[in-house]
C-alpha cells in the first residue's frame, strides 16, 4: 500500500483529451524507454497496414486520423513495447511465495517474458525449459485428466486465428469448458439480444454518427475505456446532437473534451461540451430509469395522438416488425413513478425531459457498457434499452441502433469462431466435415461455473490464453484457495501477473509474441485478423522486433500443446502455424456467411462487417419479429437485500490508469487521486452521516447474509460527486467483496457494479 506521503487527492479541473493527454502519451513511452521508436509505432496503430490496438475494440475507420491512438491505447502500445525484460534470471532470485505480495503493478513493470518456464517445486522459482519440454509435460499431464475437469480460458486480446485454433483443440480434447472474459462483462449482451433482436452483437456502425440525431449512452465512461469514440461522439455534438448520459459519476470524458488532433482546441481555452443532460443515477437504477423512459415515451405519444399531432412511437414499425407492444405498454402503466425516482435515483422531470427529447428523434444510438450487464438484471437492462430503440423504430435503419461497446480488443471476435461454453453455438456440422469430429455434447463451464468448480474441487486444470483470471473474478480468496489444489495451470502471456505466481502441483507460464510485433513463421511475415465492437473485421500486422528470440506466437504455443495432447486427428496444426492464411481458409469454410473471401477482405479500410439481420429489419427470432420484453422487477440487485442506515451501495471501476486488470500506474488523473488505488469515493453527505471524515480508513464488509465474511481493509474515503447511499472503488482490488452467487440470472455475468456494504473505522 503506498505511503500517504505519496498519496494527494486534488479536483481534475480540465477537459479530457488536450495537452494532459499528450504529456501522458510522451510520459508512456519514455517510462517504456522507446520515445523514439514508439511514436513511430503509434503511427501504425488502428491503421488498414497496421495493427489493431492491443487495449479497447473500438471501431477502426476506413478513414483514419493521422494519429489514430488515444492515450489509453498508447499505454497499452508502450506496455507491450517496453524494453524491460523478466528474464530467467529474474525468477532466479525470487521465489514465487515472495512474487505472491507483489502488486499488480510491481509484477507487471518487470517487463516482457522472453522465455518458457516451469515451477520447480523443491525452490519454489520458475525455471527455464525448453518448449519442446513444456509441451510434452502439458500434454502428458492433460492427458491423465479428465476433459470435463479441464477449463480453457481466453482473455479476450486473441486473434480470430488463434481462438479458433483454441476452440478446436478443446472441443477435440472432448470439452466445451470454453470460457472467457464476455463471461465477465457482455454476455447479458449476448443472452438478451437475440431474444429482442434476433442477433447477439450491436447493430449500430460508424456511419451511424454521421447521420443520428440523438444518441444516450447508459453505464459506459467513455473517457476511460474507449477514448477514441470520443471523436465521433465530439463530432455529433459538434453539428447539434443531443446526448443524454447516465451514469453515477460524472466522469470527465462525458462532460467536456479537448481533441488533441484539432489545432483549434489545443492552443485555445476551446473545448466541446460532450452532453446536453447529465443524470446522475444510482448505480443498480438503469432498469427503473429505463422504465421510465419508455413509460413517458409512451405517455408522450397517448397526448399525441389525442391532440391529433404527430405520434411519438413509431407504430407502423411496431405493428410491421414486433410483437409484445401491448403488454409493454399495460406494464409501463402499472408501474407509479414514486416507485421509478426510488429506484432510480433520478426525479421524474428529469427522466421525463431526456424522454422527450429521445422521442422526439427520428434516429437515435443507444450506447451502454459494463454499468448495464453486470447486474442481476443485466440481460432485463440490455433487453430495456432494445425496448427504449424499437418504440422509436430505431433497430434496422441509417443512423440508429443499439451499440454494447465491448471491452478488450477481439472479446467479441473470439466469441464469433467458436469460443463459447455454449455447443448449440458451434456449426458441429461443419467441424465434422473439416476434421471428422464429434463435438462434446455436454455444455461447458462459464466463468462462474470455473470459479464454483476451484472452489469444490471439480476443475482440476486451467489453460489460459492471456488475461489474469484469479485477480478479475469475485469471491478471490475462496477462489485463490481451489486454485492452489489444482494439478496443472497453463499460463499463455507477455507480461507477469497474480495468477502466475499461485500455483498448484505444476505450472507453466509460456511467452507468446505481442500483437504489434512481427510474426514471422519460417521466415515469412503472418498477420491475424479481429472484429471490433461494431461487427467490423480487420487485418493486423505486427511492426516491431520480438522482445525475445525464444517466443512463439500464439497459434504456434496453441499447435504445440494440440500435439502433444490430442490423439491423431485431421488437423494440419503445422501447416496452420506455418501459414496463417491456411487458419482463415478453415475459418471461411467453418462459418461461410461471417468469412467468406475472407482473404481479401481483411485488409479492405474500415474492416468488412459481419451480416446482422436486425440491421436489415430481418429478425432472426423464434417468431421471426422483434420483441418488447417486459422486465421481472426495478431491482437490478434485489438479491442483495440488505438495507439499513449503515449500508452503502458500491459500484467497482477501472481508473484512468488502468485496462481491465492492467495497471499502468497510481494516478487516476480525470478522478483527482494519486498516489493509491485503496479507496472509496463517498457522497458527502454519507461521509458525515455515518461518523467519518475525508481521508479517513476504513475497512469495507459485504452486508450478505450467507454466512460468509468478505472484507477489504485499507480502503481512503475521499470526498466525490456520487449520488447518497451509494461508493464507488476499483476492480480488481475490490472484487473481494462480490460473492460468486451474485450474478446476472441468464447470463452469469458477475454483478460488480453493485454490492452492498458496511464500513468500519480503522
């Protein structure tokens, strides 16, 4: 924890973006040691000839800016690009019960791995082997398991070439334990949309910005986690559209904005106003503001049509292309507005004010993230807002839709070639053609159900391709502890994190080749494709020198341990690693509607975009229509029953510092607080009320009755524009005090954007 001499909590007084941005980005690389040769770097990023960023998947334009990288994918671009090295030699030094006190950070700033490592028992140190070694003690080890007992996790950063080589290999060792990150974050997305919409993804595209006229972005900081859509958000602000944001903070990037790629803005005191309302909800009242919204969209077009004006909801759409309008709109009556302020946080005339103006749109974007899915009523909140857009007709046509904006950079490409946990989502029948298998019939295991399984035993096995899963997901000591009695983790990475260094009878931690650096197979230069968050695939070519001469690409470390583990099968894993081309030759065959030439289509500017049926008003529904679906409850958490004075609601975050596990450094600059990632933003007047002060510690409890103690100590309170009742924190260092039962119903999506707690002086 860091002393408070090196801790200073002072208001961010500037807009985002500006030149705090551009001293940032030279700051990184000069930290990274590559000032030079990162800004060359940068200027290949997100680009059609270059490679696609590394941090978020915001969409990359056929038309990019010169400097098509935002601070945050700078971060992560020097990150990755670092000249520091974790060598053999460091784990010589230091034994991995000591690298268990470490903080993220300090593992992380070690640097790049540069060669394959296995944990020596008899000292407690990784040791160096070479890869042939490592593949045939992972294969021998996988092969003396049983597959049901065995998770194959993605981090979310994986090529399309590699997650399905990924997937292959999983489903021919006979498991779907597939589980990723969109367990963590999305997947209410994916469970709530096809039932509204008939597609599992957004349908809103770039183009959209250029012709909406009102877009509403719900439980999303942009500022923070995909910078560059602050452009077109400027953009649209810039020729008069309106944006309606909800959030619980007001976060900088939401409020007001400086393009550092604007001349105007940088040397002047000019910057853009990026809202026309701001409505500060509590967190867990997305469902009741939602129901809001509809009921005086609906209200608004009952006088409407009385006053024979024009009418509000779309209703030729809506008798053409839905179905469950009535009992929509009987729910939405039924439910009083005391109940909605309650639940919500907001006063009605301030929903009934973003209402109108949404109703009053003809093409209107609506734009959520993590602040919607990760809620027991996740999948009810994604399916609220397809609600909201289908009473203005606003699903299938120029400038509207609906866009989750997804988090890591190929999440939803990985998920779209077969890494799932769900079979039914697999074209078995054309796995059985390629490579005469018979997928597993059994469902696999979600992240949840993995967490659940260390716990009582049942997975005995994790292979993971990126990420550090042990510090993302909730209940992490219960966790930590399973983790421990495994038989074998397999850790796939470019840097060193947390679930490295906890360890059970046998680890591996196995380097793999950066996205932006060369790939180069038997001399040849590869490249790998992605989707970002708008459905678009893109070609990525890495532009940098390898940080070590003993890395393996991804595909490669994939093909080695396939080899050593599966029994004779019709897979050329060879010839895929030898020749990338061949792995998207199988990919088009696999999934011939999403891929077809795929080859040539992959470097064509802006991507090409995957078929949407609801883009085109063709539902791919049970009942071939669009479908208003009528919430069970306002209560996104009410499974958290905990009440009373004392008890305060928490929502976890990520600072301005940070991308999803990754942190970059101490100082969340747009939030004012330097120096620690151990604290609690409290509302005023909460701070008072309950007998504490500014700066003071604490020690946070979860208020569950379950028996289990959950706690986090060391936690500053600092002063912050929050609503009453309610704190916010960090992810990961908070997600202690989520239980793993308390999760989306449907999707399983880990509810950590709101939990009960109690706090208690220290």
């Amino acid at each position: 924890m860091a002393q408070d001499e090196d801790i200073h909590i002072e208001p961010f007084t500037h807009a985002a973006g500006g030149w705090t941005s551009v001293k940032e980005v030279a700051h990184a690389l000069k930290e990274a040691h590559i000032p030079l040769d990162g800004t060359r770097v940068l200027l290949k990023q997100n680009k059609p000839d270059g490679f696609a960023c590394v941090s978020c998947s915001w969409a990359k334009p056929a038309d990019p800016h010169p400097a098509e990288f935002c601070e945050h994918g700078a971060k992560a671009t020097a990150w990755e690009l670092t000249t520091d090295r974790c060598t053999p030699e460091f784990f010589a030094k230091h034994t991995l019960g000591e690298l268990e006190s470490w903080t993220e950070l300090e593992l992380e700033s070690q640097g790049r791995l540069t060669a394959p490592l296995r944990w020596d028992a008899a000292t407690d140190k990784y040791v160096e082997v070479s890869w042939d070694e490592a593949f045939a003690d992972i294969g021998a080890r996988l092969k003396a398991l049983e597959p049901r007992s065995v998770v194959f996790y993605t981090s979310g950063r994986a090529s399309l070439e590699a997650s399905y080589m990924y997937a292959l290999m999983a489903r021919l060792y006979g498991t779907n334990n597939l589980p990723d990150s969109s367990n963590m974050c999305h997947e209410s997305t994916s469970v709530g949309l096809p039932g509204s919409i008939g597609v599992p993804v957004g349908t809103a595209q770039l183009e959209d910005f250029k012709q909406c006229d009102c877009i509403f972005i719900m439980g999303h900081n942009i500022g923070t986690n995909a910078p560059r859509m602050l452009h077109d958000l400027q953009e649209c602000r810039e020729r008069g559209v309106p944006i309606l944001v909800f959030n619980p903070l007001r976060e900088v990037g939401l409020v007001r904005f400086a393009n550092p790629l604007k001349p105007g803005q940088m040397v002047t005191p000019a910057d853009t106003a990026m809202n026309t309302q701001y409505l500060q909800l509590k967190p867990g009242g997305d469902l009741a503001a939602l129901t809001g919204l509809c009921k005086a969209i609906v209200a608004l077009d009952d006088q409407a049509r009385e006053a024979g004006d024009d009418a509000v909801v779309d209703h030729a759409f809506v008798e053409q292309h839905t179905q469950g309008f009535e009992a929509f709109c009987l729910h939405l009556r039924q439910v009083e507005w005391p109940a909605i302020e309650e639940t919500s946080g907001l006063a009605r005339a301030a929903i009934e004010s973003a209402a109108a103006v949404i109703g009053r749109s003809k093409r209107v974007v609506g734009v959520y993230g993590m602040g919607l899915t990760q809620h027991k009523s996740g999948v009810a909140n994604v399916q609220m807002v397809a609600n909201l857009l289908l009473l203005g007709g606003n699903i299938g046509k120029p400038g509207a839709g609906i866009l989750p904006v997804r988090g890591h950079s190929n999440v939803q490409g990985q998920r779209t070639v077969g890494i799932t946990e769900k079979p039914e989502h697999v074209p078995a029948d054309k796995l059985k053609e390629l490579f005469d298998f018979d997928i597993p019939k059994d469902k696999g295991l979600t992240t949840v159900e993995t967490c659940k399984g260390l716990a009582d035993g049942s997975v005995q096995a994790i292979v993971a391709l990126g990420g550090n899963l042990l510090r993302a997901v909730p209940d992490g000591p219960v966790v930590e502890r399973g983790w421990r009695r495994m038989k074998l983790s397999v850790q796939v990475a470019t840097k060193l994190n947390r679930s490295h260094v906890v360890h059970g009878e046998a680890a591996y931690l196995l380097p793999c080749l950066g996205r932006i650096e060369i790939d180069r197979q038997g001399g040849v230069e590869q490249a790998v494709s992605m989707e970002d968050s708008t459905g678009c695939m893109h070609g990525s070519r890495g532009v940098a020198e390898p940080a070590s001469d003993r890395l393996l690409s991804e595909p490669a470390i994939v093909a080695g341990i396939a080899k050593a583990t599966l029994r004779p099968n019709k897979v050329p894993w060879d010839a895929w690693v030898a020749d990338y081309a061949k792995v998207r030759e199988a990919i088009a065959k696999t999934y011939p509607e999403i891929f077809h030439d795929f080859e040539q289509r992959m470097w064509q500017p802006g991507g090409f975009h995957r078929p949407l049926g609801a883009c085109h008003r063709e539902w791919k529904t049970p009942n071939g229509k669009a479908n208003f679906i009528v919430p069970p409850t306002l209560e996104e958490d009410d499974d958290m029953t905990a009440r009373g004075p004392d008890v305060i609601r928490l929502t976890t975050l990520r600072s301005f510092d940070q991308f999803n596990t990754t942190v970059y450094g101490l100082h969340d600059r747009f939030r004012g607080i330097h120096g620690t990632r151990h604290v609690l933003m409290m509302n005023d007047e909460d701070i008072a009320r309950l007998g504490f002060a500014d700066g003071q510690l604490v020690r946070a409890s979860t208020a569950a009755n379950d028996g289990v103690r959950r706690e986090v100590p060391g936690l500053r309170i600092v002063r912050y524009d929050i609503p009453r009742g309610c704190a916010a924190g960090y992810f990961p260092e908070l997600t202690p005090l989520v239980p793993l039962w308390h999760h989306a119903v449907g999707s399983q999506v880990p509810a950590y954007k709101s939990v009960p707690i109690r706090l208690q002086a220290m």
